[in-house]
C-alpha cells in the first residue's frame, strides 16, 4: 500500500520502513483497502510533504494533525487542500484572515499551500492517512512514530528551522526538539474551536524575523491565485 520514500529522504527514513511499526502500518492499510474502505489522500500522495520539501531545503517544520476526511481535499500537506476545493476549510479561511491581518497578504481564490512546501515549509501532518468521512480514525496506527522521527530529523539540522506547532497536539512534539539554535512558535490552533486564541498571533511574521535573524531568507507567503 504505502509507496516509496521520496528521494532526497530515503538515505534518512529508509531504515524506518524495515521496523515493525512500519510493517504493521503497511498492514493495516492493505487491510483497510481490502475490506473495502476509501482511504485519503490517494496513495501517490501520501508523501507529498517529503516530495515536495526536502530534507536540506526545511527552513519551517508547520505540524498538522491529520488529512481532511473529505474526499477530494487531502493531498498530502497539512491544512492545504486541492487547488479547486470550494468553500476552504474553517481551519484555511482562518489562517488566510491571520495572514492577512500580519503581513496584509491577500486572501486568494484557493487553498493550496504548495507555494510554502516550495520554499522550504514542510507541512507535516502527524498522521498521514485518514478513512474517508471518518477524522482521527487512523490515529494509533504507527503514523506518530514515523513522524515523530522525521521532526528529529529535521531538529538534527545545524541551521536553524523554525517549528511551527499550533493547537495542543502539536505542542506535545515541543519535546522533539532540543537544540537551542532552533525557533519554536506556539499558538492555538486555527479551528472554529480555538480560533479566538489563534487571531493575534501574528506567527507569519514572527517566523520571518526568526529566518532573517539566522541569516535566512524569509518565506513569501502571498499564495498565487489559480
């Protein structure tokens, strides 16, 4: 079921795919499959953060939960969604108001992230499959280990990353990350639930000042319209 680690990871996670927790993800998945269930995204993107993002090019690590249950969201990049996807996700329209109140960006007429994932943002999900129509219910499975151990990774880099972790699930990982030349945001997460404590948080220009500081180009994070 799961496909191949992208290139520029194998040297990195290979290893993690010959571990049993890995196997037994694998498992499940075929499993789930075969007993007909609709699982998202599609298999080709199941990676898509990792393909999208290198491991050399991560200058912000952003940690979603998991995919969109809604078929035709999810393709692989946390809180991002497909270009043609009407209406956005309340989770979206809230960080697009956020940005725009921040950096004054303007709200576009889609909500694909891969403009970020292009410059060095991995958007990833903690989980990275989801049945169709049914949230969280691939929690548990292995998918926390896997990447619980890219977020190590990427802490193991020498130049500074900024760990981005909104709402409390994402904020367990702060343990992850160790070492002092590295930034870590935290704020509410941008759901219709906490969304009142995730306004002001001004966390866009907060990660670009974090950048420059290090010496580090800052994110452009205008998102195109389509």
């Amino acid at each position: 079921m799961l496909p191949s680690i992208p290139v520029s990871w194998q040297p990195l996670l290979n290893a993690e795919t010959r571990k049993p927790y890995y196997l037994a993800l694998d498992n499940f998945l075929e499993h789930e499959v075969a007993s007909g269930q609709s699982i998202l995204p599609t298999r080709e993107d199941i990676f898509h953060a990792l393909a999208a993002t290198s491991y050399d090019d991560v200058r912000v690590l952003l940690v979603g939960q998991d995919p969109y249950p809604t078929p035709g969201h999810a393709h692989g990049l946390c809180f991002s969604v497909q270009p043609t996807v009407r209406p956005l996700p309340f989770s979206l329209r809230n960080i697009y108001r956020e940005l725009h109140d921040d950096l004054g960006c303007t709200v576009p007429n889609n909500g694909c992230l891969e403009p970020w994932a292009r410059q060095g943002v991995l958007l990833l999900n903690t989980v990275l499959t989801v049945r169709s129509g049914q949230a969280n219910s691939h929690q548990g499975r292995g998918w926390e280990l896997f990447t619980d151990r890219i977020i190590e990774l990427v802490a193991e880099k020498q130049t500074r990353v900024v760990f981005v972790l909104w709402g409390r699930q994402a904020q367990k990982k702060r343990d992850l990350i160790t070492q002092s030349h590295h930034s870590v945001i935290e704020a509410a997460h941008p759901s219709p639930l906490s969304v009142r404590k995730f306004f002001g948080c001004r966390c866009f220009s907060r990660i670009n000042r974090d950048l420059v500081e290090a010496g580090l180009p800052p994110i452009d994070w205008q998102i195109p319209d389509v």
